[in-house]
C-alpha cells in the first residue's frame, strides 16, 4: 500500500485537536487560525501547497533535509513559513508542523 495522500480535510481534522483552533479564510483560500492569527492556509491550486507557520531555523532544516515534500518560494523569503507538498508529506509530519504552528500563533494562555 502507498503512501497516505493528504488532503485539506484531514489537515483541518487534525487542527481541530488543537484548542481553539478554527477554520477560516485567508487571502479568499482556506485556513487554519487560531484567536484570530493564521497558523496554516491551503494556497491556490496554481500556487500549490500548504503554508505552515514555522520558525526560520526550522524552515532552513526541513529545506536542507532534501526532502521533496518542502518547498519555498522567494515570496516567502526571511519570513517564518514553510510551504509543504500535501501529496508527499509524510502524515505524522504534517501532524508535528501543525501543531508547532499553532504554538507559534496560539496565546500563551492556550499553549503551557
């Protein structure tokens, strides 16, 4: 059996385990916020893939890793974001990106 495809539902489904999490919009596409701050949004088809909040050292490991399932853009150069291939992510991953966003963007309160 192959790999598990990832698809926007199961991303929001495990972003709904985090407090307060809520499914929203983001520049007309859909994403994941929490007390109002985006933590993770599914670009355009023609874009491709989903960005995940994420602290610079951390985006410059998962890209030095070679793993094909990150990627970046020059938009997103010096910003805190990675862009991840849903199709070729692994789902445990995915999971631990998440959750790691949603720490960046969560209130203090919400993340102890």
């Amino acid at each position: 059996m192959g790999a598990m495809t990832m698809n926007w539902d199961e991303v929001a489904a495990f972003a709904a385990e985090l407090p307060e999490t809520e499914v929203s919009t983001s520049y007309r596409t859909p994403a994941l916020k929490v007390a109002g701050k985006t933590f993770a949004r599914l670009r355009t088809e023609a874009e491709g893939g989903l960005m995940l909040v994420c602290g610079l050292d951390e985006k410059a490991a998962l890209l030095a890793s070679g793993d094909p399932a990150y990627f970046t853009t020059p938009h997103y150069d010096g910003y805190g974001s990675i862009l991840v291939h849903l199709e070729q992510i692994d789902p445990q991953e995915l999971r631990e990106l998440l959750t790691e966003a949603w720490r960046q963007k969560a209130p203090a309160r919400l993340s102890t």
